[in-house]
C-alpha cells in the first residue's frame, strides 16, 4: 500500500506540474508514473488476495465455519484497498493533465499565432 500511495502522489505531482508549467513533454514523464502507479496497485491487489486465500485454510474454525463465505468476502473487499487508492490518485492525476494539457495546446496557439503576425509583418 506504500508503493502505490508513493507512485500514486509522485503521479499526482507530476501532472500538478503540468499545470502550473505546461509542457506537452512531461506528459511521458507522467504516463510513466500512471504505468508505475497502476502496476503497484495491481500488485498491492493480488499479494492481499493470496494472503486471504492462504489465510482463511490455515484458521480450522474460519474453514469449517458455515459463514466462511462471508469471511472470504469481506477479505475480498479489504483486497481492494490498493485498487481504489491508485485509481483515484490516478483519476485525480489525469483531471490535473487534462486542465495541463489543455493550457500547452493553448501556448502552442498563441505561439504560432505570434510567429504568423510576425512572419506577415
């Protein structure tokens, strides 16, 4: 859970700074921390998962519990801690890229906008 809370705030971050300086080349640096961040989550989910199919046989009364249905459930959803946290650091990640990318298409505009005006002048 560490792994994906530091890969997910690192991708965070990055796309904070595409924002604040948007540059349509820190977008590989992002989708690079998106693949590390969504990869560690993936990881994070299946290492809980085994841990509640290894756990669960190895308590008699949980095993032998008629409820043990029940049991294996409720370890299901707590496998899905990892998956919720990078995703919705990886959503709020690419809101902030979006609002990044949109404001480098509109430099890039203006930039050619100028180079026009300056070229007809």
């Amino acid at each position: 859970m560490f792994l994906v809370a530091v890969a997910g705030l690192s991708s965070l971050w990055a796309a904070a700074q595409l924002v604040r300086r948007p540059r349509l080349e820190a977008l590989g640096q992002l989708r690079a921390l998106t693949v590390a961040t969504m990869l560690s989550a993936t990881g994070g989910f299946c290492s809980n998962l085994a841990t509640v199919c290894l756990t669960v046989p190895e308590h008699p009364q949980w095993a032998n519990d008629p409820k043990v249905g029940l049991i294996v459930l409720q370890g299901l959803g707590e496998s899905l801690a990892p998956l919720v946290l990078g995703c919705g650091l990886l959503a709020a990640a690419w809101l902030l890229a979006a609002v990044g990318g949109r404001r480098a298409e509109v430099a890039a505009d203006r930039a050619l906008r100028a180079l026009d005006q300056s070229a007809g002048a």
